[in-house]
C-alpha cells in the first residue's frame, strides 16, 4: 500500500472519532494461520506422489510404477515409528518414501513434453512443488509445508501451548483510547516485529490521514524505525517518562484482548482465502469485522439489546454521507476525523 494511493478524504461530523485518538495508536503482531493440515514429511510426499500420479492420469502418461499400495504403507510407518520413539527406523522409512516420490517425479518429468496443452501450466507448478519439497532438508529455511498453499511460512511465537504456526505475520494497530483498528497489513516473509512498524505506520497515515505522534509497543519493536516526529514507548523506557506517558504504555497490552476477539469471533485464527492475496484480504476484512462489532455494541448499549445489523444498515446511509461529505485533509496533520480512502494495488499486496 503507497501513500500515493488513489483517495479522497472526508470528515467525519459531531459524534465521531475524536481527532487525538489517531495521534495515540498502539501496535502489535500476530500469526495468521492458513487452512493447511499439520505438516509432517510423509504426508507431504504422500500427497505429492498421489498428486502426481493423478496428473499422469489426466494427461495419459503411462508410469513405470504408481506405488499405490507401497507409498501409503511407508506413509502410516513413518507416523508408528514417531510414536514408539524408533527414529532410526522412521528415517528408514521416510528414506524409501522419498525415494519413490523422486521416482514418480522423474517420471513425469521425462515425459513432460506428452502432456496435453491444456495441462502444462497445471503440470510445471506441481512438478516445480515436488521438486522442492524432495529437495529440501530438516534445517533448511523458505521451506514448503502445503503443497495448496505454498505462501504458508512456520511461525514460533514462544507460545507453551502451541509452539508452531504455519501461515503468515500479521501487524495489528489500534487507536489508543477507543480501541478502533486503524491498520491491519500482512507481512510476508515473517520479518521480526521491529522491521514491521515502519510500514504500519505508514498504513495507518494513508487510512486516517493521521501520522501518529505516539505509538506504543512491546519489547519485540526495541529499535525500529519511525517516521520523524514519531515516538515510540515501551515498558523498559524510564528516562522523561511522566506519570501520564506511564499510564499510557501500561495500557498497550489492551491490544491482547482486541486480537484475542478477532480471532475467536473474527475469524482471524483460521485463513481459507486462497493465495498471498487471500492473507492479504482476509487480515483487512477481520480488521473491519472488529469496528463493526463495536459499533453494533455501541448501538445496543443506545437502543437496546435487541438492536443489531437491520439497524445499522439502516444507519449506513447517513453514515455513508457523515464521512464522505467533507473536504479533504492533509496528510500528516490530523484533520478532525478525516479518512484517506486507499485502494491497494497488486504489486503491492
């Protein structure tokens, strides 16, 4: 997302997100899982070799040997071994597992030039996948864990209950006060956190036409860097920290509850979206899905608790005209309740 995006601001009128909660924004990351089951060798290969097979049938090709009943046995022995903790014996099996797949592979690949027009684009990025995935060793980086999501990345977050996550980082801001998420971005390539704000921040200037004065952090952002004008606190901070700064980083760890509701009731815990453009999608709309929320609680609390989305598609009208009839501010200089409307380009996903 560029800050030269195409968009247009608008204000919003009395009764609307005060200007001084955009300059106060508090930012976070965490892992966006994908729909892929848990990745283990054998079932990859598994599947890569069932994968292969199937396109050899679709195209005509005749193999020397499918290993249909062979394959699936040594998959289901890699997995006994595991359990009963007989690792020599597992990483024989694994062995002749991903001997057979590197034999169906070649295969295919000698005869790759026989393969219908139709299915050559098909054939190159299964071929290219399995490649890979026989390639690639125990402590190897940029590794495939999906063979139908590729893009999923091995995430640690230090979590005891769930050591691993497979899918990709996602960096959350939210305002301050109100708690409104004014930015939610993926970060392809699992960067640490530091490097990550920098482009936060710059999302969160193109949506509310705001550069934030403050942000507060937890310690995974110690040295990043921000654009000028921007402080960035922490807890371990203790040089010119007055009582009110102090009262504010305590109140940076009311992001936790804010994720916990995206991804429990948001959806966030759990992407089905297809490719990096799905993760990117997803991550935006769980972020809207939030606001929403709050605003339907909002609207319970003025109404009634009987009240919820008849009425607030009721009101969208003339919250459609609040916040897009004014002018336009300019960036960096927090006009009242101003919004920079953005449309995110490919590239740039």
């Amino acid at each position: 997302m560029d800050a030269d995006a195409n968009h247009q601001g608008g204000r919003i009128g009395q009764g609307g997100v005060k200007p001084q909660s955009f300059q106060k924004v508090i930012v976070d990351s965490t892992a966006q899982e994908k729909a892929i089951a848990h990745p283990t060798d054998s079932k990859l290969l598994e599947r890569a070799r069932q994968q292969l097979v199937k396109l050899a049938a679709e195209a005509g090709l005749a193999l020397r040997q499918n290993y249909n009943r062979e394959a699936p046995r040594l998959a289901v022995q890699v997995g006994r071994y595991a359990h009963a903790k007989q690792f020599k014996r597992m990483r024989g099996s694994l062995k002749k597992l991903k001997t057979i797949v590197g034999r169906v592979w070649r295969d295919v690949e000698r005869q790759s030039a026989r393969i219908p027009e139709a299915l050559q684009g098909k054939a190159a990025d299964l071929l290219a996948k399995v490649k890979r995935l026989v390639a690639q060793k125990q402590r190897d980086k940029n590794k495939l864990y999906s063979l139908h999501a590729p893009e999923a990345e091995y995430i640690a977050k230090g979590k005891a209950r769930q050591p691993y996550e497979f899918g990709v980082k996602v960096s959350i801001a939210t305002t301050h006060k109100e708690g409104l998420v004014v930015g939610m971005r993926t970060m392809p390539g699992n960067p640490y956190d530091g490097h990550t704000l920098l482009e936060t921040l710059q999302q969160v200037e193109i949506l509310t036409d705001c550069q934030p004065r403050e942000v507060f952090v937890d310690l995974g952002y110690r040295g990043a860097d921000v654009p000028p004008g921007t402080k960035v606190y922490h807890h371990k901070l203790k040089r010119d920290i007055t009582q009110r700064l102090r009262r504010d980083i305590r109140r940076r760890s009311a992001i936790e509850p804010a994720i916990g509701h995206m991804k429990n009731d948001g959806r966030l815990r759990r992407n089905w979206l297809k490719g990096a453009d799905g993760d990117t999608f997803h991550a935006l709309l769980c972020g809207c899905g939030h606001n929403l929320r709050m605003i339907l609680r909002k609207l319970r609390l003025l109404f009634g608790p009987n009240v919820g989305w008849p009425l607030l598609i009721h009101l969208l009208p003339v919250l459609r005209r609040r916040i897009l009839g004014g002018g336009s501010g300019q960036s960096g200089q927090c006009a009242p309740g101003t919004f920079a409307h953005w449309r995110p380009r490919a590239s740039e996903i």
